[in-house]
C-alpha cells in the first residue's frame, strides 16, 4: 500500500530521534519515497549522514537554500511540502508544538507543515517527560492542532529518559508504520466528496435600515460551519460563505466574509456553474429595506414606516437552473410542526436533500450547540435524526449527501 507513496518524517530534537533511521528503513522497504525535515535540535540526537543513507535523498534542514550550489531548488520550502502524500513529526517535541500551533515557519519541518496540500493525513507522535506532556501550554497546542485535522498520537507509558517512567515515549517505529497505513488506508476509501466542489452558505444577513442600524437574526452560523469543516476533512475543496458571526474558520476551507442577502447573493452566483454541491445553510433574510437612510435616522417621528422588499432565494436560484449530477441541499428552519412546510420547500426549491430543524433555542436551530434534524430526501425518505452537536449533525448531513453522490454514478460533475 505504500508503494509509490511520498511520505515526509518531520523529526525533532527528544532523544527517540535516535529510532528513526529505523523508520525510514520500514518505510522504504514498503516501497516508499521519504524525505527527512530534521530540526536543529533533531539534529544533536540523529546524525544528518545516517538519514540521508537511509532515506537516499538529502536531508532537509533551512528554509534558506545556498545561493552558490548548482542546480539549487529555491522554493523547496513550498515544494516539499506539495510533494507529500503524508507528513509524521516523531518525535514532537514541546517546542515544535508549540510553533505549529502559532504557525510559525523557520525551518524545513515547520515550513512543509503549512505547505502540505489540504487533506494529506498529519501524523504528530510527541514525546517529552511526562509531567511537560501534561503541561496545560503542550495541551493546548495538542488541542489547536487537532482541531486542524492533525492526528494526534499520544505517548506510550514506559522508562524515559529522565530515569523515571511514565507516559512520554514515542511508540516503536513498527507502530508509528501501523498508524501511517491506517490513515493513508482510511483515506484511500475515498469519500465520494473527495475533490468536489462544495458551496456552503452560513450565518444570518444584515440588511441596512440606515448608516447604523440593521435587520438581522439569531443565526449564529454554526451549523454551516460544521457542515463546511466535515466536507473539508472528507476531502472536498469548500467554499464557505458567510455572514458575519464570530467563529474561526474551519481547517482547510476558503472564506468568502459578506454581510447582506444581496452580497451573499452575487457571491454565491460566482460558484453556480462551478460547484458540484451547495448547502444552503445560511438564515438568509428574506426581506430587506428598500431605501436604506443614508447617516443615521433621527428620533423626530412618532412613528416611521420602513418599506421591506425581497431579496433573492439564493438556493433556490441554485437549484432550479443546475446542471444534470449537481445537487442542492438546504435547510428548513420552523417554528411551527413544519415537517410539511420543509416538504414544500424541497419541491418548490427542487433541492435534492432538505433538512428540517424545528426553532427552540435550546436544542435545535439558532446558536445553540447542538441539532435536531430530519432529513427528507427528493425521493420522500425521511430520516429523523437524534439530538447531536452540530459536528455530529453535519457528518449525518454529509453521509446523506454521500449516498446522492453515489447514486448519481458518483458523477457529480466534477468541473
Ligand atoms: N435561502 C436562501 N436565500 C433566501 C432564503 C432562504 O438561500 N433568500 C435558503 C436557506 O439557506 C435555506 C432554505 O433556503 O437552506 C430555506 O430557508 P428558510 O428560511 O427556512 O425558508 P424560506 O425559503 O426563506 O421560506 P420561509 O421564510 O417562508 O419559511
């Protein structure tokens, strides 16, 4: 299985640096290309000759290239990184932890890191003292770089070097081999989504009544943030376009920020023809102002009247002129029993897949964490799913679009 397969083992300065000649062994012996980031401090623990022997290529230590050698590669600290199907960091240490979590970039390993294409697994093995493990800063780092997608290891308990013994060791190479075929295997059972397009819209709109003020709602664009991180992490290339909302943007997904229906509108229209799949999953306002005031309205009157007019249905534009093998997908948010209503919109909208969530504050609907959705398909199938988080209701929501895609040959076009 890894025959062919470029692989990268980032390694830094703890002492089971001294392993990884070994791992570069198993894995060229297994048929794969590796090239070797060694950090500073890697390098007082590995000899830079060792693993260059055994990697048969040079080892890959300043993003600053000579200037006088023949042949030099001056962008080699981005086109490491594109070359890789795979990056490990064994061992991590605290240090190069922290300065992946920051997004610091001063050397090979760091500086491949960021280059490395979105969805090619990370595999990070810290290994440190126990108690340093433990610390709430490498915690933290851990964290942050999990929420990214890394996949973390966690150390084995054993002697360590300090003499004592706890939780800290790096695990044996035939392991950390075991953990790179699970992730590249996991990630050979492609998705379906894999390098589609995917448009999501998310948040509410604000619509001008005047210089200061606006019509909003209570959307605090989680779920389609959700929806956007789960369809990134299953490989598609994601579009999010949001309104404004105070959330960070998931791993590996391009942001579009646009405050209005209308913005939201003609940036969404760029994605028309390109995208393979849209989810509306934006609280778009249906109405704005007609003649929003310029400057700030005063307080003269005991009553004004402000003329709404409607905005654009942006999904349902999507929908009703898309392409053989594109697929609309929506949201139905009631207040009411709506289940009916959500059937009406999937047929009026020809969406493909409409997912009903009912309005209460909180379980399902606006800024609550969590989500109750029923699902009903264009052929009718209905699915009502339990209370979830919003990553869990997504990852349902993407399992259902995934069986669309399958069952349109998979051939939802790929453009
Ligand atoms: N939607 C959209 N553009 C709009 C209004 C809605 O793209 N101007 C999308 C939403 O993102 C959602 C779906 O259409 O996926 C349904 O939105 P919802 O607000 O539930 O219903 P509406 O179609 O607006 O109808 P109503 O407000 O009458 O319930």
């Amino acid at each position: 299985m890894l025959r062919g397969k470029n692989i990268i083992i980032g390694i830094c300065g703890g002492i089971a640096a001294y392993k990884t000649p070994l791992l570069v062994r198993l894995l060229k012996k297994r048929g794969a290309n590796v090239r070797v980031a060694l950090t500073e401090g890697g390098s007082r623990f590995v000899s830079e000759l060792a693993l260059a022997t055994v990697s048969e290529e040079p080892v890959y230590r300043s993003i600053f290239p000579p200037t006088h050698t023949e042949g030099t590669d001056f962008t080699g600290h981005i086109s490491l990184g594109e070359w890789a199907d795979a990056l490990i960091i064994a061992p991590a240490t605290a240090n190069t932890l922290a300065k992946l979590g920051a997004g610091l970039c001063d050397d090979m390993l760091t500086a491949c890191f960021i280059t490395l294409r979105p969805g090619k697994p990370v595999l990070i093995f810290p290994a440190m003292d126990g108690q340093m493990f433990l610390s709430p800063s490498v915690q933290r780092n851990i964290k942050t770089l999990a929420t990214q997608g890394c996949r973390l290891i966690s150390p084995e308990s054993g002697e360590l070097a300090s003499g004592q013994s706890g939780l800290g060791r790096m695990p044996e190479p035939e392991s950390i081999l075991g953990y790179l075929e699970e992730e590249l295997f996991s990630t050979t059972q492609r998705s379906p989504l894999y390098d589609k397009s995917v448009v999501v819209t998310a948040g509410p709109t604000r619509e001008k009544i005047d210089g200061v003020r606006f019509i909003s709602n209570y959307s605090s664009g989680k779920m389609g943030f959700a929806i956007a991180r789960a369809a990134a992490k299953r490989g598609a290339r994601v579009t999010l376009i949001t309104g404004p909302v105070h959330l960070e943007t998931p791993f590996g997904v391009e942001r579009l920020d646009v405050e209005s229906a209308a913005e939201m509108h003609s940036a969404a229209r760029r994605f028309f023809n390109s995208s393979n799949i849209f989810v509306g999953a934006a609280a778009v306002s249906d109405y704005r102002p007609l003649a929003p005031y310029e400057g700030k309205m005063k307080k003269d009157e005991q009553e004004i009247v402000v003329t709404l007019i409607k905005n654009p249905d942006i999904l349902a534009e999507f929908s009703l002129q898309k392409a053989p093998g594109q697929l609309a997908i929506g949201f139905a948010l009631e207040t009411e029993t709506g289940l009916d209503n959500a059937r009406k919109k999937l047929l009026e909208k020809k969406l493909d897949l409409i997912a009903f969530n009912f309005f209460d504050r909180k379980t399902s609907g606006f800024e609550v964490d969590t989500n109750i959705l029923t699902l009903v398909g264009s052929d009718g199938v209905t699915t009502e799913l339990p209370q979830l988080t919003k990553d869990d209701a997504a990852g349902k929501l993407l399992d259902a679009i995934e069986i669309l895609c399958r069952s349109n040959g998979n051939n939802t076009q790929k453009k």
